[in-house]
C-alpha cells in the first residue's frame, strides 16, 4: 500500500494504476505513466495547467520543495524563511519556510534560494537525503554508489554522500554513456518517478 505521508489517504498499487488523469500529454503508452498518476492521485504533484503535466519540461528548487512539502502533510513553519527572493505571495512560500527550518534546504547565501531556478540532479539528492535523514529513514544503502560512473569527480562535494545513497536506493540511475549528469536538470516525468519510489522504497 503505497502512502501520502501526514495524511489517511491511501492507494493500493493495484487501484492507482487504472485511474483517469486528466492531462492530455500524459498518455498510458508513456514510460512515466504509472509515476504521474502515482504523484498526481497522492496529491504530490499537479500539471503545469489543467490539462496539461509538462512531463517534459524541467522542474523547479520551488516545485521540488513543494512537493516534499506536501509529501510530508503541509506543515506550518515555526519561523519564516529568510530569504529576499521568496516572497509571500508566491505558492512555495509556505513550503520553503517549513524545509528551511526543519534543516531540509539551505539557500545558495543566507538570503538566496533562488526558487524558480531548475533543480540539479545533485541538489535533488542532497534535499531528498536531508529530508529522509530528518524522517529517520534509513541512508545507508548498500551498494557501489556513484563508483564506476564517469562524471561521478564531478559531483560537488556537499552532495556527495546524497549521491550515494540516491543511486543505492534506485532513486537515481545513470543517464546514458555511464553518466550521472548530476548538474543536469531533472524533468517533471523524473522527479515524479523518484518521488513515487522514495515513497515506496524509503518512506515505508
């Protein structure tokens, strides 16, 4: 049975994948089907408008933390997030305020989170491997990691171990040529299919 974490609901595997979505670029013949409608039932994820996902377009530090946000039930932040550039009219007000003071994202200075900046592949493991660190999941995957891969000297330094443990819990996987690409951007199809398997794999 696969959970909205902070929240009763509750779809069994065998029920979500019959359901309707009501995109038009989101076809059962597409490889990420099953995890859209995954991200779109639990109430992780909406479309770009109301009929449409953007499967392919690239997802947001704003977006990401959002939907972490509501994977976690929408917590209220005890304090308000001290950055210039996320303002309180904006959607992911609310949810950077909560993951900034539970320790879940930084900002790239103490008053810059840059929101609407494409996330990075790295940036999404490290938040992804904060948050489970923070909920007591376990992160210490066995496994070879990021070794063997050829750009894996090119992953920053503060997501590193994130990394790791990204790959040994199936979260990431290569990209093609034995690449990571861990400064490349994550589509919404992606982060969709790796919200669904941290649900089902870590979240449990």
């Amino acid at each position: 049975c696969a959970c909205l974490v902070g929240s009763e609901m509750c779809i069994r595997d065998s029920d979500y994948r019959w359901g309707n979505l009501p995109f038009h670029d989101v076809t059962n013949r597409d490889w990420y089907y099953d995890d859209v409608l995954y991200a779109y039932i639990n109430g992780l994820m909406d479309g770009i408008s109301m009929t449409s996902f953007g499967a392919d377009q690239n997802t947001t530090r704003g977006q990401v933390v959002t939907i972490l946000w509501r994977l976690t039930g929408e917590p209220r932040a005890t304090r308000n997030n001290p950055f210039n550039d996320v303002s309180s009219r904006q959607y992911y007000y609310d949810a950077i305020s909560w993951a900034y003071d539970a320790g879940v994202v930084d900002g790239f200075d103490a008053r810059t989170f840059k929101p609407d900046q494409n996330v990075t592949r790295e940036q999404l493991a490290a938040i992804l491997y904060r948050y489970a660190q923070n909920e007591g999941y376990k992160t210490s995957q066995s496994g070879k990691g990021t070794e063997g891969y050829l750009d894996a000297s090119s992953i920053s330094s503060y997501a590193m171990k994130a990394m790791d443990w990204a790959v040994n819990a199936g979260l990431l996987s290569g990209k093609g040529n034995n690449t990571l690409a861990p400064t490349a951007g994550a589509t919404r199809a992606e982060v969709a299919q790796i919200f669904m398997n941290f649900c089902e794999n870590i979240a449990k």
